[in-house]
C-alpha cells in the first residue's frame, strides 16, 4: 500500500526545492557505472553541492531485508534530499540518482514501481538526465549491490525509460574527464550552462 498523507504529497509533489530557477541533473545508470563519481566531480567543476543518494543510507540504517514500501520511502527520502540541496544551490541541481533509478529497481525486484514512484519520474522536471555506462568500469563488490551481471541489461532499462518518456538524455562512457567535457557541450548546446562557464 502506498503511505503517503496528503501534507506529504504536497510538499514532495512541488517541483523544486526554492523558487530559484536551477538547471536540474540526474545522474541514472546501473550499479558502478560511475554516478557517484560524476557527480562529486560536476561538483567540484561548478563550486555547487550535490544531492547524495539517499538509499545508501536507508538500507545501512534498516537492520532488515528491505521491501517494497521500503523503495517507496527512499524516493520519497531522495526528494526531500533534493529540495534541501536546492537551497543552497546556485545554478545546478547535481542529483546522483533520482525517482528513474528507484522505478527500475522495483521493477526488477518486485516486478512494479508503485504508482506514486512512477508520478515522480513522469511529473518531476529535470533539464537533463546523464545516462552513465558501465563500459571500463570494474564491477566493485558492496554488501547493498545485488546485480553484477545485469549491468547491461539495466542499462537498456534506463534507456528504454527515458525514450518512453520523452526525457532529454545524454549517454556518457569513457573516464571523468572525457564523460565531463560531454557533459558541458551538451549544457552549452543547450544553453544551460552559466555565462562564467565555458565548456
């Protein structure tokens, strides 16, 4: 059953976290395709902060096996880290993970997202998803990753989701710095990134 109380739904269904216009990223890919490396670095190129995955810390802190009303607190956990960054954020909203990544995840382990998760994805406003592959990049064992031989099989689920969806997204490989320079000339085709910043 999804638990969401009407107070939650409308602070978690807004779309954004102040009234500043940010130019929103998210970071999706399958496990070790190198999220969170990216994002720390898009953080230290721009001088912003960036949104951490939540469910990291959620499953460390559950002391259970988790379920699926379980995926549906940490997307609603991952907004609410969204809109805390976003306050401090001046002109880029680095989410490393979002809604997108909580929707494939239930659907493979459980067979569905539950609907308020796949609202998220549909209805949240990001001016660009960075798809990241796992090409070169070692699978590295953690107690909270389950599928080192989907790696690719989750990428086409990622990227199937995003073209269903009308979601403008760029596919990025190869080392940081190769997958950073991809990033800024998209943003600077798009018009996005800031006038102090060159790509």
């Amino acid at each position: 059953m999804e638990n969401i109380d009407q107070e939650q739904e409308n602070r978690l269904s807004r779309n954004g976290g102040s009234d500043k216009k940010l130019v929103k990223l998210a970071l999706v890919g399958p496990e070790c395709s190198g999220k969170t490396t990216l994002a720390k670095a898009l953080s230290i190129e721009w001088n912003e902060p960036y949104v951490e995955e939540y469910s990291r810390e959620y499953l460390e802190n559950l002391g259970r096996n988790y379920n699926q009303d379980d995926l549906l607190e940490i997307a609603k956990g991952q907004l609410e880290r969204e809109y805390i960054v976003a306050e401090k954020a001046n002109h880029f909203l680095i989410c490393d993970t979002n809604t997108l990544v909580v929707k494939i995840w239930a659907e493979v382990r459980f067979g569905r997202a539950q609907n308020w998760i796949e609202r998220q994805f549909l209805e949240k406003p990001y001016q660009l998803y960075i798809l990241c592959g796992h090409e070169g990049i070692a699978w590295e064992y953690d107690d909270l990753r389950e599928n080192p031989d989907d790696r690719e099989d989750l990428y086409d689920n990622y990227k199937k989701a995003l073209v269903k969806a009308g979601k403008r997204y760029i596919e990025v490989n190869g080392t940081t710095e190769e997958r950073l320079v991809r990033i800024k000339k998209s943003l600077k085709r798009m018009r996005l990134l800031p006038k102090e910043v060159s790509a």
